[in-house]
C-alpha cells in the first residue's frame, strides 16, 4: 500500500457535493449533541474522505455529535497492514485498534469465503467499540461503486430480491446476534453509509481538492478475490461495452429491490402470527404452519421462510436463494419426512403439520414417528371384538373389553388405555395437535388449552406437534401417552363397564416415551 502525497487538483464539485450529502443523512439519521458515531477507517481515498466530512458535520452546531474512529489489522499483508494502522494513528490519534487472525476465525467458525470472514470479523469489531463509548450507529465509507459491485455479485450468485437491493443509507445492522458466545448481541446498532449515493470518484477528489492524504490498499489489485475481479475487470468492460452508467443503473436496481423487499416484509409481518404461532425454543427450533405457509404466494414464501431462518440464527447470511426454494418446495410437495439441510448444520424439515427449523445441536429423540395424517380409528363392532389400523408409522389396535372393579385401569404402557365405548359410539378419528385445542381432562370440570397441558406435564415442543390424539364427535377423548378426557373415562358404578382397550404402537421409533 502506498502513500498519496498532498495535492490540490481542481474538484470543488465533487468535494462540495460529498460534503453537502453527509449533511443531509447526518439530518437523516437524526444525529444530534450527545451521540456519538463508530466510524470505520481503512486509510483509503473513502474512509479518509468519510473522517473529514464527518469531523467538518459535527463541528456544525445543528449536528455536534462525537466521532469514534475504529480500525482493524488483518493479519494477512504482513508489514503493509502495520503501515496502514501507523499511517492512520497519525491521521487520528484517539482511533481505537485491534488486530485479528482471520483465518484462525475461519477454522473456529467453518466460513470457507475469506472475504466472508474478514467482513464478519470487522462488523464484530466494530460492533464492540460500538458498546464501549455508547454508540448507535457505525458509519462506513462504502460508495455506490461498492453498491454496484455487490449487486453484481449477487446477480451473479442467483440471489433473489434480497440480494439485488444490496445496501442502502441506513440498514440493521447485520449481525444481530453475536458470532461468538463472548460478544453481547448489538441490539438497536445500525450501519450508516453517508457516502452510498456517491462515486469512488467523488471521494478521491474530494482528498485531492482538500489536500487529504490516503493510502492505497494493495490487495484492491489482487484477482483472488471476487469482488476485485468485478471492480477490476467486469465494471470496466460493463461501462465500456454495454452502458456507461452502469453505476446509476445498478443503484437504480438496488432502490427499487429495496422498495419492493420493504413492501413485502410489511405483507410478511401481518402474515408472521398465522404462520407462526408457537414462538421458537430454547433450543432454536422454529416450528411454522405447513398449511398456511403453503397457502401463501412463492414470492412472499420466500420472505417468510427467510425471516424464520433470522429468527433461529441472527442473521440472515449464508442462505442462498437455493435453500429457500428447497425449503419452499418441500412445503409445497405432497407427504411428509422431507429434511433440507442448511447452512451451519442447520435443518428444515416437513410433516403434514408443521414445516420446523432446527439448529444443528437438536437430536430427533422423539418417540412418536413423523408425518401422522388424521386418519379414521377403526373400532370394534358386532362379532369382532379386535379391530387393528395401520397408518402413517402406526399399528393401532382397538379391543372390546369388559372392565371390573378389580381391572387394573392403569395399563403400565402409557401408549394403551381403556376408554368409554359409549364414548366412542360416534366413531373416532385420529390426528395431531392444532392450535386452539382445548379438552377436559380427567377429574376437572372445565377445559383446558391442549398447549397448557403440555406445558403442565413438561412435554417438550418438538414432540407436541407428532403427539396422536382420538377425536369423538364430542372432542379430543384422549392424548395418547398423556391424559384422558373425563367424559371419555371408564365408569364403574355398577361393579363392571362396556370399555374398549386401544393401544397404539410404533411401526419405527427413536426412544420409548416419557
């Protein structure tokens, strides 16, 4: 990297123009005395053109916020990256640093992409200085020659709307969640570009009109990486083959992305509460309803499904638009049992109830296969007194039965019970849980939500969607492995009762219930 000697080449434009745009998205961001602003410095052209006019904005009385310098060593340019951090040391003396080992951030974090992980490691840092001197916003030099680069890149890598609109002004900041278990999440921190409706161009001239010095990073001219490969080669040939304001049209792309995700993501959060009833676990498993989401339209699917994976990782980086047409697809599909798996071991996986997101650390152990379908319970009747059923992972057998007063009522299987054959009369249908279900369960009077008894007998959440329930015409009689309704319950006033002994067993399971 090398040193830009001071000049003082015409460009009063540019450098009034770039002066007068930080103002107003300083006004935008509505900075005032007191705040204090992270900002990101490099020592090249764009951040050293951000410090300036940032120092010049606070220094106006309508403004008077703090700025915070923040620089990064990368640990891969040997002696050029100490250079860079002496150079910008002298530039602004009060600038906090810390250097970092980014591929020993790769091994500990499996990111394959060192671009990937350098940006992941930096919005760390400066996430940190953030919390230390109270700062809301963290302001970086990117130009709207960066905004039409990643653009590209993201045409490039199939991306859908959410990669088209690219950056803007002011975003949430993209790491909600913390990377790694030390760091806090930077709840309410936001990334300000107060350069993004601006040109490369406009900053280099703004340093030379006012005499600023910069450096040059060398490895802007490497081709390993992709995004220098765009700069470098792709930018140019675009310009000079195809349209010379490329930048302008790329930006134009971006804002009307950007205004039609918000659009969406407004549809999304009325749709949010159908779709997504239970809040996720502990655990970071999500369950969403299979039914409703497969009733909504693919292009809000997709905003939905994308919103369910930042609600159980914090970010919504390393989902591709591959994995949410996947895990699209799988809720449409007829069946059950289908598994997506996604980024960081995480899976997406589909019954004929619930479509549920679970991280990597979750293990299937529930006892109750999956997929169960309501399906009708085949009863005894006349001169047959066994009938058998099998469905969906299940061999259900239902028995006539006299009990008396020396029956024991408790089976010792909590997959088998005696039930009222009166109260099976009407028939009966065998399904799993839906939001709303209520019953009375044996010994109460009233009834109770279905969730409150599951939550009362410590039923995990991922369970509770496979549960079977038998269902009368009066209600739910039964929760297999759990209670009895007290109407469905055998009766014994006259020293012995009509019942019907039902036991349901699983044709495949993972370990023996609770």
């Amino acid at each position: 990297m090398g040193r830009h000697s001071r000049r003082n080449d015409r460009g009063f434009w540019p450098a009034y123009r770039l002066y007068t745009t930080a103002l107003t998205t300083a006004r935008r961001a509505g900075l005032g005395p007191g705040d204090v602003v992270v900002a990101g410095v490099s020592g090249g052209p764009d951040s050293c053109a951000l410090m300036n006019v940032l120092g010049r904005a606070s220094s106006d009385t309508r403004f008077g916020f703090r700025i915070q310098p923040a620089h990064l060593l990368h640990d891969f340019r040997g002696q050029e990256t100490y250079d860079d951090a002496d150079f910008v040391r002298q530039m602004w003396p009060h600038c906090v640093f810390e250097e970092v080992d980014v591929t020993a951030y790769q091994r500990e974090s499996g990111v394959t992409s060192f671009e990937q992980a350098a940006r992941d490691v930096r919005y760390e840092f400066f996430a940190r200085v953030a919390r230390q001197v109270g700062a809301r916003l963290v302001a970086v030099g990117h130009t709207a020659d960066d905004l039409a680069e990643t653009v590209l890149l993201h045409v490039a890598r199939g991306s859908g709307l959410h990669g088209l609109r690219g950056m803007s002004e002011l975003d949430p900041w993209p790491y909600p969640t913390a990377l790694r278990d030390s760091d806090p999440p930077a709840t309410g921190l936001k990334v300000w570009r107060p350069l993004i409706d601006l040109t490369r161009h406009h900053t280099i001239s703004y340093c030379r009109n006012y005499g600023i010095d910069y450096r040059d990073d060398s490895t802007n001219h490497m081709r390993d990486f992709a995004r220098n490969r765009v700069r470098l080669d792709l930018m140019p040939a675009l310009k000079a083959q195809l349209n010379p304001r490329i930048v302008d049209a790329l930006g134009r792309i971006s804002r009307t992305s950007a205004a039609q995700v918000d659009y969406m993501e407004q549809q999304a959060d009325v749709l949010w509460p159908q779709v997504a009833p239970i809040p996720a676990a502990d655990d970071g498993t999500l369950q969403l309803d299979r039914i409703g989401l497969a009733g909504t339209h693919p292009a809000l699917l997709h905003i939905v499904l994308r919103r369910a994976w930042v609600e159980v990782t914090g970010h919504e980086h390393r989902l591709t638009e591959r994995h949410l047409a996947a895990m699209a697809h799988a809720v449409a599909a007829p069946g059950s049992g289908k598994t997506i798996q996604l980024p960081r071991g995480f899976r997406f996986t589909v019954d004929y109830q619930w479509a549920t997101l679970m991280g990597p650390g979750r293990v299937d152990d529930c006892p109750y296969p999956p997929g169960t379908r309501e399906f009708r319970l085949t009863l005894p009747w006349g001169p047959i007194a066994v009938a058998v059923t099998r469905r969906d992972g299940w061999e259900v057998t239902a028995e006539s039965a006299r009990v008396r007063s020396e029956t024991p009522l408790d089976t010792g299987n909590v997959l088998s019970a005696y039930l009222s054959s009166e109260a099976l009369a009407g028939g009966a249908i065998v399904r799993t849980w839906q939001p709303g279900d209520r019953m009375q369960p044996l010994g109460m009077p009233g009834t109770r939500k279905l969730q409150d008894i599951f939550t009362d007998s410590k039923m995990p959440r991922h369970w509770r969607e496979r549960i079977p329930l038998v269902v009368t015409p009066r209600g739910i009689a039964w929760i297999v492995g759990g209670r009895i309704a007290d109407w469905a319950a055998v009766r014994l006033e006259s020293g012995e009762a009509a019942a019907t002994f039902v036991r349901f067993e699983p044709l495949s399971v993972n370990a023996e219930p609770a």
